[in-house]
C-alpha cells in the first residue's frame, strides 16, 4: 500500500467518528418546521469530533448574506431554504443541503468533510436538493434556481 493510501484510509476512519451536536438537529428543525432561520452553516470541531452550527441565517437574510458567510479557504457544510416561485406561479420552497468544500481548503480538511457528509446528512431529515460546490459559481443563485425546479 502506497503511504498516501494508507493516509486517507487513517483520515476516514478517524473522520467516520464524529458526532453530531444536538443543537444542529435542533436548529434544522426549527428552519424546516418553522422556519425560524434562512440557513444554517455547519462546521467541524476536529478537536471535539462532532459537527456544531457556526452561524444561523435571520428569515430576512438574502442568498448573498449566506454565500458571504462560507469562508474561503475551509469546508464547511450548510442548509439553505430557498423560496421561490414555480412557472405556474406557485410559491414553493426547497431546502438546500450544501457541501462547501473549495479548492483552496486544506486536504486534510477536505478528506474528513467528505467522509463525514453521509452521515450527516442523515441527521438532517428534509433535504431535498444536494450540491456540492469547490467555488462560488457552483452554488451561485443561478444554480440554486435551477435545481430547485
């Protein structure tokens, strides 16, 4: 076995162990039942291995206001509900389960959020639309709108 494989299989196998905090359960309740928050962005406490919520979106909160919340160079995970409206003029909404994993992250970093999302999302009872995105342009609210439908 190469060393780089041996690695990742180190890496996984830690990362499968992370916990899931309660109080994202509980604040995904809260955006799916009563739609008290915009978004959620989730984030990995390695040192605590367990999943917690960094941020919580107000109801009034854009699509910008959340995209300005993912940072740059770290993985994170998030849910967004987005409303909008159908081509017979329904008003609908879809909750949004995002990986934000980009490019510039570190790989160590990348390899748990992988490893870990599975699990978690399992958590998250109500997703309906998946994405993956390694930069802004694959979560843009073009992209968004489109796979809402």
């Amino acid at each position: 076995m190469k060393p780089s494989t041996h690695l990742v299989l180190l890496l996984a196998n830690a990362a499968s162990g992370m916990a899931v905090h309660d109080d994202c359960k509980l604040r995904f309740l809260e955006l799916k039942a009563k739609r008290t928050h915009r978004f959620i962005v989730f984030k990995i406490e390695e040192k605590q291995k367990q999943v917690v919520v960094e941020k919580v979106g107000e109801p009034a909160q854009s699509y910008e206001d959340f995209t300005a919340c993912l940072p740059d160079n770290e993985c994170r995970y998030a849910v967004y509900d987005f409303d909008f409206v159908t081509a017979e003029n329904c008003q609908k909404s879809r909750i949004f389960f995002i990986a934000w994993s980009p490019d510039t992250a570190r790989v160590r970093s990348k390899m748990i959020y992988a490893s870990t999302k599975e699990r978690f999302k399992r958590e998250l009872d109500g997703i309906q639309v998946e994405l993956q995105a390694t930069d802004p342009t694959e979560m843009g609210l073009d992209v968004i709108k489109s796979r809402a439908n």
